[in-house]
C-alpha cells in the first residue's frame, strides 16, 4: 500500500544554518509516528515543510501520491496541523475561532461538526471566553480541536500535550488511539514526553542536527541499551553498597534507604552476589529495562 506521506531527499538552509539535511522518511495509513529529537534537531522545521508553511531547499514531499507542490489546495483540505505554540487570534472567542477556520475547509453540515468537536474536547465552557483569556492548558485543547475540525486524514502535532494536566493529557492520547483504529487517521507528533511516545506511536524517527539518525519502534531503540536500572531497598549495609559500585564504577545513587544502580542486564546477577559478598541486606528490589527515553538521553550525551 502506497504511504500516505512520502518524503523524500528534504533540505532546508538558510543563510549561516543547515537545518534540515536530506531527510527520508515515509507514514502509513493508520499510523502513529513520533519524531524526536533535542531542541534545533529540524523537527520544527520538517513539520512546517510538510504543511507548506515552510518552502524546502530541495526535496520532495507527497501526500497520498501527489505532490504538495502541484496539488497544495487538494492535499491541505484532507490535512491538519496543531502546536502548543501556534497563536490564535487572541481576540477572538473560541466559538468564533473554531467557525471562522471551519470555513477554510469543505464541511458538510458545519454546525453538528463544531458541536461535536467542542463536546470531544470538552470546550463547552470556554466558547464565549476571548483566546487571549484562556490558560496554557486550554490553549491546547482549543488548537486541538482546531486541527481535527476537518476530519483529517493525516494529521501533524506538535507537542500535543504539553501544558496539559495529566488527566487531560490521558484523555488526548486515549483519543489520538481512538481515532487511529477507527477512522485510520495517520499521525506525526513531536514530543519530550518519552513515555508518552512509547504509549501511542508505531514506529519513531529521531532527528539530530537535521539528519534522522534511527527509525525504529520505540521498543526496539530501548533494546539498543544495555543498562537496566535496579533498585534496592537497603536494610543493613548501605555504606558498604556504595563502597562497592565505586569499586565497581558502577553509576548509582542513594536516597534514604533506597539504592539505585545502571547494571548492564547480564551482569546483574554478577551485582547481587557481589553485595552478598560484601555483606549487604536488601528487603525489596525491582528491575527496569530500559526505556526510549534512556535510548534519548544516551544519543543526546553522544552528541554532545
């Protein structure tokens, strides 16, 4: 089946600044995809190439076969974009903004919709209150509802969470899924939020310096990391827990009665015993493997 987004060979340079460089990627029907990276990776950049805002340098990007290029009204009417930092006009009452931009769109039965899109994201008691009234969190949720006031098919967020309560943050995620399976709204998002990531994406890209350095499942990066983090509840012997990972220069810390120490995961057992050996008492462990944001932070200490 062809992608419903293809890039191909993206670039974008400014003056003094390459910041996107030759990037590939495609995004299938029905999926999630997480593009990650540190702050001035090109994640920005390559989401406003793919939404026209941006004009690249040289490459190609296709939306269900067509380019954006020669077909951007067609492509932009079965598209949608949100960011946490994309300003509506601030004077306007959200009632009034999501009415005005249901117009840039082909809507049939325009008033059910917006109806529908207030109820999903629970806005009911905002729709008289001006933008610039509005809190962080509610800014989200009004540009939230924005980008799916045209039933999407392919749809680019940017950070969608952020300044989100952790209720709401569930509730948005838990709708991105829904959508997902029963509607096969194809999706990219940029996110800090590692765990976030691992929940709702198929498949993750992660960019550095312009240049996508991995494309793989959010499990798969994490099993790209040896070390698994082992905690310990240190009932006698915490000095002596300690002086041994500095024998060991194995990274640890200490809080209270808790240890935790990074332990390659075949050498785990070789750390339990070597405590014993040294006389320490545990009551309680617990083993982590690793996650796609120790995956984030071993790339980001490599480039640095």
């Amino acid at each position: 089946m062809e992608p419903v987004l293809q890039i191909e060979n993206l670039e974008k340079s400014y003056k003094n600044v390459h910041a996107v460089r030759g990037i590939s990627f495609s995004l299938r029907e029905g999926e999630i995809l997480g593009m990650l990276g540190p702050n001035g990776a090109g994640k920005t950049t390559t989401i406003q190439m793919c939404i026209g805002v941006l004009t690249p340098t040289s490459g190609e990007i296709r939306y269900f076969g067509k380019s954006l290029f020669d077909h951007r009204e067609e492509i932009l009417e079965k598209i949608n974009f949100s960011s946490t930092y994309t300003h509506l006009p601030w004077n306007l009452t959200v009632k009034e903004n999501l009415t005005y931009i249901s117009y840039l769109y082909a809507i049939k039965n325009r008033k059910e919709r917006i109806a529908k899109i207030v109820k999903i994201f629970r806005l009911e008691p905002l729709l008289k209150q001006k933008v610039d009234e509005l809190s962080a969190g509610q800014l989200t949720r009004v540009n939230l509802a924005k980008a799916f006031i045209n039933f999407p098919r392919v749809l680019l967020l940017d950070e969608p969470t952020a300044s989100l309560d952790p209720e709401a943050a569930k509730y948005i995620r838990e709708f991105l899924l829904h959508e997902r399976q029963n509607f096969q709204v194809s999706i990219i998002l940029t996110s800090h939020n590692m765990a976030e990531v691992e929940e709702v994406c198929d498949r993750v890209i992660f960019i550095d310096k312009g240049e996508i350095i991995a494309d793989d499942t959010p499990e798969n990066l994490a099993k790209t990391i040896e070390v698994s983090h082992v905690e310990l509840l240190i009932t006698d012997g915490l000095k002596r827990a300690v002086e041994y990972c500095r024998e060991e220069n194995i990274s640890h810390r200490v809080e209270g009665r808790y240890m935790w120490a990074d332990v390659k995961e075949l050498m785990i057992p070789n750390f339990l015993r070597g405590l014993m050996d040294k006389g320490v008492f545990y009551s309680e462990i617990s083993i982590d493997k690793p996650t796609l944001e120790d995956y984030f932070l071993q790339v980001a200490v490599k480039k640095q």
